[in-house]
C-alpha cells in the first residue's frame, strides 16, 4: 500500500453544498487537518460534511456545524478522518460568498 501526502482541497466553497473532495478509485483517504481562514472585515460561517457514497450532505454527516470564522481570523482544526470508501466526498457551504478559503489536507492510501 501506498501512502501518499495530498492537498484534497484549496479553495472558496459556494454558498450552496458543494463537492470539495472525491475519493478515487480503489482508495482510501484520512483527512488529517482543515484550515478556514476569513479574509473579510466581517465574521462569516461555513458547514462541512463527510458524505458516503451515494448519500447527500445533512446533520448526520454534518462534521463543522455552521462555525464562525471570526473577521480576518484563521482557525485550524486538526483531527483524522477516514473516508474508507470510492465516491466519499467531503462537502461544504459558507454563509458568506468569498469570505472563507479552505484548505485540507491528507493522505490517500492506496
């Protein structure tokens, strides 16, 4: 098996659910830390999921419940999370259109 270090996602999640992150084929991913940071002058939210397969983001998936991220403020939130299956996805909204840049990062094993 092959572990293999990855940025899964860079980027400003819409203000609708959208997909950040897609488990290939024949892998596993462990979701190792998220950075929000707002670069706004006002405080903004996002939500964010961890979605099996074939299944819709909502509160039982629901892993960053509508969190603030305070006015020009950077929150790391570090943890593990396996995504054990193709087709997982990692899901995300903000409150605020532009106002929150994600990055997460892992490892796919392949």
């Amino acid at each position: 098996m092959a572990n293999t270090p990855k940025r899964l996602y860079t980027g400003q999640p819409g203000t609708t659910i959208g997909t950040l992150y897609t488990v290939p084929a024949s892998t596993k991913t462990i979701v190792k830390n998220i950075v929000l940071a707002n670069t706004t002058a006002t405080d903004a939210t996002i939500d964010i999921h961890l979605v099996p397969n074939g299944g819709t983001a909502g509160a039982t998936n629901k892993i960053v419940p509508t969190y603030t991220v305070t006015a020009k403020n950077t929150v790391v939130i570090d943890f593990s999370a396996v995504l054990d299956t193709a087709g997982d996805t990692i899901q995300a909204l903000q409150g605020t259109s532009g106002a929150i840049t994600v990055y997460i990062s892992g490892i796919e094993v392949v």
